[in-house]
C-alpha cells in the first residue's frame, strides 16, 4: 500500500498554507503595535483599535458597507433562489438560454465593465448616485452567486417530497414554503453569506455606483492606503477578518446541523410512504 504523506506533500502544503495565511497572521498581529510605524515593533497596545473606533470617517464607512451589503444580499438572494427555482424546475421554456446567460453574465463579465455599465445606466436614467445604487449595483453581480449555490442544492432534491405536499393538498407556494425552502435553507442561507461577503469585498463596482454622500469601507480604506498604511487600516482589517471568520464557521455550523435534520426529514418521510 503506497504511503501518500510525504515530506514533498508536507512541504508544499506548509507553503501555501504560509503563503495565504503568514500576511494575515502579520497583519493581525502588528495592528497590536505601539508605534505609529506599521513595520516597526514597540510593544503590545491596543490602543489604534480605540482610534480607530473614534475615527468618524471611518464609522461613518463601516455603517455604509454593512447596510449596502445586508441590502444587496438580501435583494440578491431573494432573486437569486427565483432564478434557481425557475432555471431548475421549469424545464425547457422559450428564452431559456437567453434567460440563463443574463443571471450568470456577472461571473464572467470584468467588475470595471459591470460597474461602468451601471453607473450609465444610473446617469440616463438621471438616479442620484448614493446607498440606494449601490444596494442596486451589488445585488446585480451577486445574485448569479446566490442562483448557482442555490442550483446546486436543488439539482439534487428529492422532488417526491414536493409531490407528496401538493398531493396532500398543498397549492404550490405552500409547497414551496413547507417543504422546498426548508430542505434548500442551508444553500440559501450560503448565498446570502457570499453574497454579504463579496458585497463587504467590493471596490470596482461601488467605486462607479456611489456618489459623495456614500463612501463604502473598502472605498475608505483604499483612499487611505494610497496616502501611506496606518496602524488603524491594520485594526480594521482584523476586525474584518474575525466577522468573517465567524460568519464562516456559524454557517459551517448551520449547514451541517441542517443537513442531518434534512436527513433524519428524508428518512421519515420515506418511511411513511
């Protein structure tokens, strides 16, 4: 039987482990410094986490990015879980393809030309740029990413279950609401959490849509770092990396206890046939 650790596979895996991670590590670690110079160590303080706290600018940004991005991902996984449902279970329909190339233009097409595309189609229709376009903006490129997980999930439910609801006299929506959208919860629930996700991330794309009275976090933070990196840009960025750390496993947590209660849902249900 072939051993298939080897110091060549430990090796290589230390290596891209150091090369995604070792930064982060850095940057969390050094925004605890003393000193205003972000390169050199004086100590342990957490004190640039109180500036930063104090720094209306950027509060005034973090509450910006947190409405836009609880906005849009809604919107996005509310139409992303339609699009799913429709491109999944209606079969085929007249203009499917084109329908299907619209919902999923967004992962290929580039964020520079997404992002001026809105931003014109803002200007012709004479709409003030603000929280309001971006909201628009993001949840346009982040529902193909909501309608692939949430395909994915509904490829391969068990439709009995909902023909069993409609047998019982269910109508169609009941159906949907009762059965449907409980079994598919944990990839609705993972579409949303991408969709916040990549709305936190966003630059391009809320760089055209926003307008003076909008400035998004990374929006801030960029225009900070192209004067010089502070020690609070370090503090705000750890701050990130933990919310989304916990995102990440509350819903590893989520998918994984609803995946053994949809089981235990299946096997009952099978069972009473």
């Amino acid at each position: 039987m072939n051993n298939r650790f080897s110091w060549f596979n430990a090796t290589s895996l230390t290596i891209g482990f150091a090369f995604l991670y070792l930064p982060i590590l850095i940057l969390i670690i050094y925004s605890f410094n003393e000193s205003k110079l972000v390169t050199v160590w004086a100590g342990f303080s957490t004190k640039w986490y109180g500036e930063l706290f104090r720094d209306q600018a950027f509060m005034d940004a973090a509450i910006v990015t947190l409405k836009v991005g609880v906005f849009s991902s809604t919107i996005a996984t509310v139409l992303g879980t339609m699009a799913a449902y429709v491109l999944v279970r209606a079969g085929r329909f007249h203009g499917r393809t084109l329908f299907s190339g619209m919902i999923y233009a967004p992962l290929v097409v580039p964020d520079v030309i997404t992002g001026l595309s809105l931003l014109l189609l803002f200007i012709s229709i004479g709409m003030d740029r603000g929280v309001t376009t971006i909201v628009l903006a993001h949840a346009t490129f982040t529902m193909c990413y909501v309608s692939v997980v949430v395909s994915s999930r509904l490829v391969s439910f068990d439709q009995s279950l909902e023909e069993a609801a409609l047998d019982l006299g269910c109508s169609p929506w009941d159906a949907f609401r009762s059965v449907t959208l409980p079994i598919i919860a944990p990839a609705v629930i993972s579409g949303w959490l991408l969709a916040f996700t990549l709305s936190l991330d966003d630059l391009v794309i809320a760089s055209f849509a926003s307008g003076p009275s909008a400035t998004t976090l990374p929006m801030k933070i960029f225009s900070q770092v192209r004067l010089g990196v502070s020690p609070e840009i370090n503090a705000l960025s750890s701050i990130l990396i933990g919310i989304v750390t916990i995102g990440v496993v509350s819903s590893s947590i989520i998918s994984k206890r609803a995946s053994v209660r949809r089981r235990r849902q299946e096997q009952e249900a099978l069972a009473n046939r």
